[in-house]
C-alpha cells in the first residue's frame, strides 16, 4: 500500500500558499524566498544527516560563512553577485572540510560536538570583528550591492531575485535527488546502514563520508549567500544555533533519505511559524508565541523520532536499472519486498 | 603519505610548539611583563573555573558511560537547578511573610512525593523509588524555607534535587522509550537537543511570566549571594590572607599568616590594609573554597562509590557490558536511573555556582555546555579522571589566554570563547581519543 499522508500534506501546504498570494503578493514573495532558503539549507542536511547519517549539528554556521563571504567581497570589493554565490560555496565547503577531515573518522558524537562548537565558534568570531571594518561586528554587515540592480523597479527586482532563489532551490534539488540514485547516494546509505559492511566491499567510507559534508556544507554556504543577497545586512546574532535544530526539525518531519519529504517538512515548519505569527495578532494566550515556537520545535522533535523516526514521507528504495526491471516484470515481488521494508522500520 | 598516530601527535606538538614560541617572540617583553605578575592569580583563577567545569563536564561522562550518548541536554539541566535555587534564596520569603506562590509549590511537591513514594511501595518500580523521595524532600525543603527563610544550603539542596529529577524524567520519557524503539546515536543525539531545546525555552516562558504577572525580572540578575572577597599578600616571606570584605563592617579585619614560624590567627588595621598594603598576589571570593570543597566531596565519593561498594561494582558492569550486567542479575534500570540522577544533581550544584559566580538567565546552561563537550571530549569521553585533567587543563589554557589578549589589547578579551573551542579542535586534529587515549592502548 502506498503511503499518501506526504502527497496529502503537499496539497494541502500548496494550497495555503496559494492563499497567502491571493491575499497579499509581497508577503508571499518573503514566504516563497525564505521556502527556497531553507529548503536548500534542509536539502544539504539531508545530504549529510539523511544519507549518510552524519550528525551535522552546526549547519548555521556554515551558512554565516557563506553569508559573510558572499557579503564581505560585495561589500568591500565589489564582487559581482554570481561570482559571490560560488564563492560562498567554496569557503563554507573549504571550512566544512577542515572541520570533517578529524571527525568522520570517529564516532557521530565527536563530530555532533565538533561542529555544535564551531556553530557557536564562527558566529562569536564574527561577532567580536571590529565595529569599524566592513564586517561591522555586533552592529552588522551593510553595504551589500543588491543583484539585478539593472532593472529600476524595487517590486520587479524582488520577483527576480526571489525567482532567482527558487531556480537555485529546483537546481539544488535535482542535483541531490541524481546524486541520491546515483552510486554514490547508495554508498552513503550503506555508509549509514552499516559502515563496516560498507568498508568490507572496498569502499573508503572515511571520503566519502568528507565528500558528503563538504559537499553538504556549500550547499549551505550557498543558501547563506542568498539569504545575504536577499536582506542586504547580515548581523552574527541571526545566526543562532536555534536556526539549525529548526533545519533538522524539518528534515525530521519530512523524512530522512527523502528529498521530496524534506521539502515538505520545510514547508510545514515554515508555514507553522508564519501562521503563528499571524494568529498572535488575533489570539490572546498565556504564553508567549515566540518562546512557544521553540518550546514546540523540542517537543516535535522527540514527538517525531518517538513515534513516526521514518518522517511524513518514509525512504523510497533506491531506483536502481534492477530495481527498474524487477517492477516491470515482478510487481508482486516488488509489494512484498516494500512491505518487508515496512515491517522492518516499523519494529 | 600515512602517518602514525603517534608520528602525527609529535609532529602536531612540535608545530604547537614552534608557533608557541613564534608567540612569545612576537609578543614582547611589553606584553610578558604585565602577565608574568597575574601568574599567581591565573592558577586560582583556573582552580575555580576548572572546579566549574568539572561539575559539569562529570554528568557529561557520566550520562556517557552509561547511555552511550552525548547528552545536549545537561546544560539545560543545570540551568533548571540553578533557577530553582535563585527562586527559593530570593523569594520564598517576601517583606517577612511567606511566599503564597511558593508555599503552594512546596505543598504539591510534598504531595505528589508522597503519593508516587506510596505508588513505589506499590509497584516497586525503580523510577518511583528515587522520584517520590526527591520530590517530598523538594517540597518539604520550599516549605521549611518559606516559614524559616531560605539559606544556601536549602538553595543548594534545591538546586540539586530540581536538576536530578529533571534529568530522570529527561531519560525515563525521552530517551529510555527511544533506545527501547531501537533509535541510533544520532537520533537519540536529535533527542536530547529537542530536550534541551524544550527546558531553555520553558524557562524564557517563566521568565516572561515573570516580568508580566509578578512585575519581577529574573534574567540578568545576580544571584544575591553576599561573598566574601579574599586577598593574599606575600610580607616578608609570609602568606597573609585577609578577608577584605570585614572592612566594611568593623576597623579590624581577621587574617592568617602563614610562614616558617607556623599558622597565626591576627587581625589587621583595615586602613593599613587599604593604603598601606602592596598590590595583592591573590584575590579570591568564597565560591573558590566553596567549589574547590565540593570537588573534592564529588571525587572521593565518587572513588569510594566506584571501588568500595556493590551500587559502585553494578555501575562499571553496566558502563562496560549492560547485556551481560543484566545477566548476572543486576538490575540495569535502577543502575542507570541512579547514573543520570547523580549526574543531574552535579549539573544542578555546578549549574548554582555558575550562577553565583556570573549571572542567572535562561542560556546560562547552553553557554556552558559548549565549553563543557570541549572538556568532555578533551577528557576522552566516558573517563573520569580525563575529565578531572581536562577541566583544569582547559580553564588554565583560557585564564592564561585571557590574561595574554588583555595584556595586548583589552578590547580582544571578547575572544575568550575561542581559547577553549582551539584547544579543542586541535586535540581533535592531534589526539581525538583524548586524554584517556594516552594510557589505554590499542589492542
């Protein structure tokens, strides 16, 4: 039986979004930028946690270092946009790397621990930077040239940068959906399955475990140059550690290994936040919203991993040309070994 | 090229070395000669903080041992006793009459101690059996405060309890079900940040409570503890000590010389001490005793617990090997209960001198914790005595380091965070196993 709570779930964020446009198009515009950047920010989680089971609980600090990159050779060198963007790739990767290179070898814990600490690390450095240079410290980055400034109108740029953000994101997730079927997605599953069986048929776990991260880390690098592109003004205190466990909320909720869930779950967590900000104009309660929010991001956590740990949209298996011809000939095979599967995650 | 660990860890340290000394060169005897003099007072400054972080990082390995996982959430607990124990000193009595709100506080603590110790006597179940007790003596300890008014003991007491039973239900409902449903490391990881995540913001909720209903602000506060400020001077090759706070309050104020001649109780003239007396060697407050004294409790009772008595014995069996402990008839689920409720009440008494030695507020628990995996992990994870060297080494790396960048410039002491955090990740370029690496070997 095929599980349609994820399908559902898109239709019906899909149609919240369309009403959200229908009542108000700038707001949507924002909703549909901050989808994209967190989606690409989620999707490179997945890469790292999803696929490959690496525990990356730094993850905004990679994007601080793309930001801070991106806006840093905008701002003082006049760097032009697009060159910017591969730029912050690159930096957050080359940290990425320089951050995986002890850990991986080890156990998930000194890797959580590592890269929970260099979180914290990048964005105390970026704070105590001096008030007078262009990295501004705790007052701020300013003076990032804003991209498209050939067209005149501010609304009409809005769009194409916004436009812009979702070709990136539909790029970042075809790039990781091919790279998810391909043989190195299944290297990194059986990295996570079973990293010994793994190292048993000869495959170097230890880098492809290092690709999975850096690669992971410029795609974060690159949601942080768009999210710099996007406010024109960065500031270290954005980039709090909140910022990450609500990246792995999402990729929780959608489910990990699942590109398409881990989109979904975006959309769910953002569209939880927004809508609660909107009710707190309505509703009067005891609490207060914001605090709420993060109260309800640790319970959906443990809530999630208690009860559903596959996530609103389980693990599809690998599309592999056997797995292909098996469902062309054995359909009924194929059901049941789905449903082993099943059976199996549901123990 | 492939290097043995050993050849990397000596070419490592001959690189920190050279860079060491790059330092020192490059620095000056401008820079040295404003340090070299706080030397005395770098060491007990490190004794304190490294008596702070031990407090903490110990649940950490402790929790470890036991349940195989980092624990994200310890900070937080800590945070909780610490709370705890600010509410009671300040506000169990107010403008001389009982607190109501906390009165009712202590009166359900009672109850419901005494309703789930009668459920223990009941079921027997080895949860109840901690919870209930701890639970009365909470609410029986809020009372007695609110009538009697509130000390540091209770406070302690308080704080302790508060983070031993936070962290007990933290593992009964959150982690025990999951490792049961069979959740991997990380998951369990995921889980314990999704806790901590979940206590901090409860209690910016209480806060906010607070400053809304109560008209109170309790982030940003000071503990309100009166500590007495200490300061030792070296006179004619003879320690004196003198507590500088009695100025304040008489024109004498006791001391104690040490020396070749023996101990003296004297007492000196508080004005000679003002304008007389040189620049002090030390300067050290209370907390520095108070945590130093602690550490030494938790250490010796901790070596008596571990080798003397069975709880001790079932403890290592079930660090070492949990299936094969519960074959021999230990009871895994008391044993590990009782790891997570001892390394909650150190969080919780550690968390309360964080607390009086900076300020109360809700992230208090997270900024420590960072610097607390630093030593964990520089300990070697799951070893106590790592641990134990690891928090000294750790706090004497950042007190030395700070002295040094507020000698250069005291804008850079906003660095501080990065002493710790550089130390940490050159271990994991160098030696990852830790400090525990250096004496077990490899099979």
């Amino acid at each position: 039986m095929v599980d349609k709570t994820g399908l559902i779930l898109g239709i019906i964020v899909a149609g919240i979004i369309a009403a959200f446009a229908a009542v108000n198009v700038s707001y949507t515009l924002d909703l549909i930028f901050f989808l994209a950047f967190y989606a690409i920010a989620a999707l490179s989680l997945n890469l790292e946690y999803g696929y490959a089971g690496l525990s990356n609980f730094g993850k905004v600090g990679f994007i601080a270092v793309g930001a801070y990159t991106a806006g840093v050779l905008s701002a003082a060198y006049g760097v032009p946009f697009p060159l910017c963007l591969i730029a912050a790739a690159i930096a957050a990767a080359a940290v990425g790397a320089f951050i995986a290179i002890p850990t991986v070898k080890l156990r998930e814990d000194y890797l959580g621990m590592s890269t929970i600490i260099i979180g914290e690390m990048i964005r105390i450095l970026l704070r105590n930077t001096p008030t007078n240079s262009v990295w501004g410290g705790v007052f701020g980055l300013r003076g990032i040239k804003p991209p498209f400034d050939f067209i005149t109108n501010t609304f009409e740029r809005t769009i194409a940068y916004v436009g812009l953000s979702v070709v990136l994101f539909f790029f970042t997730y075809i790039l990781l959906e091919r790279w998810g079927n391909s043989p190195l997605g299944r290297v990194l599953k059986s990295i996570r399955d079973d990293e010994l069986a793994s190292k048993s048929i000869g495959k170097f776990t230890y880098r492809y475990k290092l690709l999975a991260l850096t690669l992971g880390s410029a795609l974060a690098g690159l949601a942080g140059a768009l999210y710099a592109f996007y406010f024109l003004y960065l500031n270290p205190d954005t980039f709090l550690p909140l910022v990450t466990f609500l990246i792995w909320v999402m990729v929780i909720i959608g489910g990990m290994a699942n590109n398409a869930g881990v989109v979904l779950g975006t959309a769910i967590v953002i569209l939880i936040n927004r809508l609660t900000q909107i009710a707190k104009d309505y509703i009067h309660l005891p609490l207060e919203p914001n605090y709420f929010q993060a109260m309800l991001v640790g319970l959906l956590i443990i809530l999630f991993l208690m009860f559903r740990p596959q996530g609103l949209v389980p693990e599809k298996p690998v599309r592999t040309p056997a797995w292909r011809v098996l469902e062309e000939r054995a359909p009924k095979e194929i059901d049941y070994l789905k449903e082993g599967e099943g059976g199996e995650e549901n123990e | 090229m492939h290097l043995s660990s050993r050849a990397k860890l000596l070419i490592g340290l001959a690189i920190v070395v050279v860079l060491a000394a790059y330092v020192y060169q490059a620095l000056g005897p401008s820079v040295w000669s404003k340090v070299t003099p706080q030397i005395p007072q770098i060491f007990i400054d490190t004794l304190l903080l490294g008596n702070l972080y031990f407090l903490i990082a110990v649940g950490i390995t402790m929790t470890f041992t036991v349940a195989k996982f980092a624990n994200f959430a310890h900070g937080d607990v800590a945070t909780v006793g610490a709370y705890a124990a600010y509410l009671l000193y300040n506000f169990a009595v107010l403008s001389g009459a009982p607190n109501g709100f906390a009165v009712q506080v202590g009166l359900v603590g009672v109850v419901s101690g005494i309703i789930l110790t009668l459920a223990y006597l009941k079921t027997k179940n080895s949860t109840l059996m901690v919870l209930g007790p701890a639970l009365l003596v909470m609410g029986a300890v809020v009372l007695f405060a609110c009538y009697t008014g509130a000390n540091l003991w209770e406070a302690t007491i308080e704080a302790m309890l508060a983070s031993a039973v936070v962290s007990l239900l933290s593992h009964v409902l959150v982690y025990k079900p999951l490792s049961n449903r069979g959740a991997s490391l990380v998951q369990l990881m995921v889980a314990s940040i999704g806790v901590a995540l979940f206590i901090r913001y409860a209690l910016y909720e209480m806060t906010w409570y607070s400053r809304q209903y109560f008209k109170q602000e309790i982030t940003y506060q000071n503990f309100g503890v009166q500590l007495s400020n200490f300061q030792a001077w070296i006179i004619n090759g003879t320690l004196v000590i003198a507590n500088t706070t009695a100025s304040f309050a008489s024109e004498y104020i006791p001391a104690i010389k040490i020396g070749a001649g023996g101990i003296a109780f004297t007492k000196l003239n508080a004005l000679d001490v003002m304008f007389k007396f040189p620049q002090p060697v030390l300067s050290f407050t209370d907390l520095y005793i108070w945590s130093t004294l602690t550490v030494l409790a938790v250490i010796i009772g901790m070596t008596l617990l571990f080798k003397k008595t069975k709880i001790g014995k079932a403890w290592r069996a079930v660090a070492n090997n949990p299936v094969l402990a519960a074959a021999c008839g230990i009871d895994v689920d008391s044993v590990v209960n009782l790891a997570w409720l001892v390394a909650g009440a150190l969080a919780g008494i550690g968390g309360l001198f964080w607390a009086i030695q900076t300020q109360i507020y809700p992230e208090l628990g997270w900024m420590i914790l960072l610097n607390a995996f630093a030593v964990a992990v520089l300990g070697g994870l799951g070893s106590f005595w790592g641990t134990f060297a690891a928090s000294y080494i750790l706090a004497f790396a950042e007190q030395f380091g700070v002295s040094v960048l507020a000698a250069i410039n005291p804008q850079y002491t906003g660095y501080r965070f990065m002493i710790p955090f550089s130390v940490f990740l050159l271990v994991l370029y160098l030696k990852p196993e830790g400090l525990a690496g250096i004496k077990t070997r490899k099979a």
